[in-house]
C-alpha cells in the first residue's frame, strides 16, 4: 500500500509509483485538499496473474478537490477480479477533473473497473490523448462538498436511524449551519459555523442483534458518533469528510445487499469502504483524535468488520 496525503494543500505526482505485483497488485492511495496533478506512473497492475496463484488486479483512489491527468501520464490496475476490490481506479473529484492520460483497469464482468466522480458530468472532461480502457463509468454525485466556486450555504439535517429486533429508534437533528467562504489569492478557505452537540443514541450494541441488524446497529452507531463531535476531534476538516463519506458508503452498500441485489458484489464494496474508514481513523488519531473515542470507533469498526464477514460467508 502507498499513500499520499495533503491534508491543506495539493499534491503533485511527477515520479512514478509502482505498487506491481507478479500476482496480486497492491494498492495506491492519493488524497488532497486541494490539486492532485499526476504527470508521471501509478501502477498497481498484477503482472503474471495465474490460475494456480488466484492473482487480481491492485486498486488505485485519487481523491481531492480538482484532478489533473494529462498526456503521458498512466493510471493503470490491470490484471484479474471483480470490481471495486480489484483492479479498479476510482477517482473522485469534488471540482473538476481533467483526464488526458492512459486509464487502465480490469475488464472482469460486473462492476465498473474504471469509476469516476464529480458532483457533476460536466465536470468531468476527457483531453484527445485519452487512452482508458474499459469505458469509464461517469458518476454525477452532487453530494460531493463543494471545493471551488462555493457559496454561502445553509443547511438543515435530519437523520433517522432505526435499528431492528429491538424497537430502539433514535433520531439526529442538526439545528440550521451558515458557512462563509472567503476566496484569497492562495485558494478558498471555508469557515463553518461551531456544531451544536446532538442527541447521542440509546446503545444498541447492547441488544442480541445479529447479521445485518448487528451490522447496521454498528454503522449507525459511528454515524452518530462522528456527527457529535468537532472536527478538531476528527484530525480536521479533511480526515473528517473521509471518514463521513468511506462510513456514508459503506452504509448505502450495505442497504443495497440487504435487499437483495448484488449481496457479494456490495457487502464487498461495504468492506472495502470500512477499510478506508479505519485507515483514515488512524489518521484522525495521528492528528488529535483522543485515544478513548479512536478506540471506542475502532471497536465498533471492527464488530462491523466481524459481521460483514459472516454476512460475506453467508452469501456463498
């Protein structure tokens, strides 16, 4: 696994990165605040995959406000397995992103290998160099916090969040927030309004639930969790949008396997986002987080890892 983190500024890739593996390709991580350029190598390709060794395909995330790829770059996973947990690229982009590059993932049917997201199409723009195999999967994902051209908002959450086989309903409300976004020549700095303290849930983890009850007990818990504290206590801004959105997804697969659809395909995008979660709980922890509320997230991460996988080994 490789990592590159700018929690304040932008991140610029000008050398190549090579996560390779004859078999198994590894996994490339790029996260900014702001720019993510890359203008050189990210390679997480599984090399010489065969039956015998069961090789796939690595995972390449580049997430950050804007994202730049032009020509001469390369962005590749390529080898064996299903989407999102192998030889996949997922880029995310909160502005805008430009993409003259090589984009090269895996072609398993399934899921898309090759995702990318920005709060909407138009936001995504693709040079003549472009050279993606597959077809990229264009995601409009409005919910994306705004990075650039922001203005002043005000908002107002409501969350409800029930939990079976107990009866035990508990509801999250979020008094109206003003932010104020103040564009300087270094880029825009946004100032949000101090979070009033929610209503913690009744403890669920308590109750003899099992299988997805337990599961969602657990997730809800943390979305709870994190909604009742400062994002100082989160390691910032940055870490604390990761760790909302990684838990925000994971729930969204979760619900989507519990209905039925795709059971294996989305209790495994559910574990893949609670990996991120925890990745990024370190992070927190390495930024401020106090140790109780690091350990107390990280137990209720870890139960929901358990039941994701009996949920997993279930579903075979």
């Amino acid at each position: 696994m490789v990592t590159v983190n700018s929690s304040a500024g932008n991140t610029t890739i000008n050398g190549p990165i090579d996560a390779r593996g004859d078999e198994f390709g590894g996994s490339i991580e790029v996260d900014a605040a702001g720019a993510a350029t890359i203008t050189s190598a990210l390679n997480a390709d599984s090399r010489a995959p065969t039956v015998a060794g069961g090789g796939t395909g690595g995972t390449i995330l580049i997430q950050a406000c804007t994202i730049s790829a032009p020509a001469g770059a390369i962005i590749s996973s390529v080898g064996p397995g299903a989407a999102p947990d192998n030889a996949t690229n997922l880029l995310v982009a909160s502005g805008h992103m430009v993409l003259g590059c090589q984009l090269h993932a895996g072609t398993d049917p399934g899921d898309p290998h090759n995702v990318l997201q920005a709060p909407s199409i138009a936001d995504i723009t693709f040079t003549a160099s472009i050279d993606a195999v597959p077809t990229p999967n264009q995601v409009e994902n409005p919910s994306l916090p705004c990075c650039e051209n922001c203005a002043t908002t005000s908002t107002t959450t409501v969350t409800t969040t029930t939990i079976a086989g107990g009866g035990t309903t508990s509801t999250l409300t979020t008094p109206p927030t003003t932010s104020v976004t103040t564009t300087t020549p270094g880029g825009s700095t946004t100032v949000p309004s101090t979070p009033t303290t929610t209503q913690a849930p009744s403890d669920c983890t308590e109750l003899p639930l099992v299988g997805f009850d337990a599961l969602s007990c657990r997730l809800g818990m943390l979305r709870i969790g994190l909604g009742t504290l400062p994002v100082e206590m989160l390691g910032g801004k940055k870490i604390g949008r990761q760790l909302a959105t990684s838990l925000e997804r994971a729930t969204s697969a979760m619900q989507v396997a519990q209905d039925g659809k795709k059971v294996t395909a989305n209790l495994r995008r559910a574990r893949k986002q609670l990996n991120i979660f925890m990745h990024a709980l370190k992070r927190a922890q390495r930024k401020g987080m106090p140790p109780d509320v690091s350990a107390h997230f990280q137990a209720l991460a870890s139960e929901a890892m358990d039941e994701l996988g009996s949920l997993r080994a279930g579903a075979h």
